[in-house]
C-alpha cells in the first residue's frame, strides 16, 4: 500500500533530544501492514537520516490535505539504506498525486514538481504506536479505528 497525496513530515531527534523534520517523498505499507518504508530526500534529510541511524525512533505523520484528518505513526527504525532504482517511480508518483491534491486548495502544481525527491534514503520501522493528530479534541489520543470524516462544524452565526 502506498500513501500517494498525503503530505508526510518525518521526524526524528538527537541524543539531546532535539527535534528534526523533513518532508518523505513516498511512504509504503509493507507486507503484514506492521512495518513501514518511508522514503527521505538525500538533499535535505541529511540530520535526520543521522539522527534515525543513532536512536532508531522514529515519528511519521499522514495528513489528508483536504481536511486535514492527520494520523502519526511512531516506531522503532529496522534499516535505513539508498532506495533502489526500481523504488524511484514510487516517490514519483508520490510527488504526482501530491501535486494534484495541493492545487485546488492553491498550491500550484509545479511547486509540487520541484520538490526534490530522488535519490533518496528508504528508511523502513516497525510501527510501535498510532496516535490521532486530525485537529480537535481527539488529537493526541491513540488511534482506534479507521479515518472517519469530520464532524460537521456547528454553523457561525452572526
């Protein structure tokens, strides 16, 4: 399973605890759905690609760009390696569907394009922990179920 338009943040931290981000460019749910593959820009994901090597923790967050229904996975780090060839059409694809999500809500598409996204690091984890982080009041909680769409917003009277 690939998630093919959900901008993805990746995060990790330092011994001091410092925290560090970078944009994955393809996340794949491996066979069993237990492990996960997240794929890192080498041009910018250098601090955490480091920082994943030393404490191999991890923390990915799925957000819907539409409406914002967000999840994030945390996890412990099983191998960081160069992602294959054969693995560049999944952060393709990836930057495709992102663009295609991002331009009706004003994001032109070629903005998506440029985003560097090859060559790349291929990080996979075993997820530990999944945790709600859609805004609102379940955000924090750990996730239960399925996404479900939102509830409605009470009406803004004037």
């Amino acid at each position: 399973v690939e998630y093919s338009d959900a901008p993805c943040p990746d995060s990790s931290r330092d011994a001091r605890l410092v925290p560090r981000s970078v944009w994955a460019v393809g996340v794949r749910v491996e066979a069993g759905g237990e492990e996960v593959t997240a794929f890192l820009p080498l041009a910018t994901a250098g601090e955490v690609v480091a920082n994943l090597q030393d404490t191999r923790r991890i923390a990915l967050v799925a957000t819907a760009p539409g409406d914002h229904r967000s999840i994030q996975l945390k996890g412990r780090v099983l191998d960081v390696r160069p992602a294959a060839d054969d693995e560049r059409s999944l952060t393709d694809r990836y930057r495709a569907s992102l663009g295609r999500a991002l331009e009706p809500l004003g994001v032109p598409r070629f903005f998506v394009l440029r985003i560097q996204h090859w060559p790349a690091h291929a990080v996979r984890f075993r997820v530990e922990d999944l945790f709600v982080q859609t805004p609102g009041p379940s955000a924090g909680q750990p996730f239960q179920g399925p996404f479900r769409p939102p509830e409605p917003a009470e009406p803004v009277r004037k």
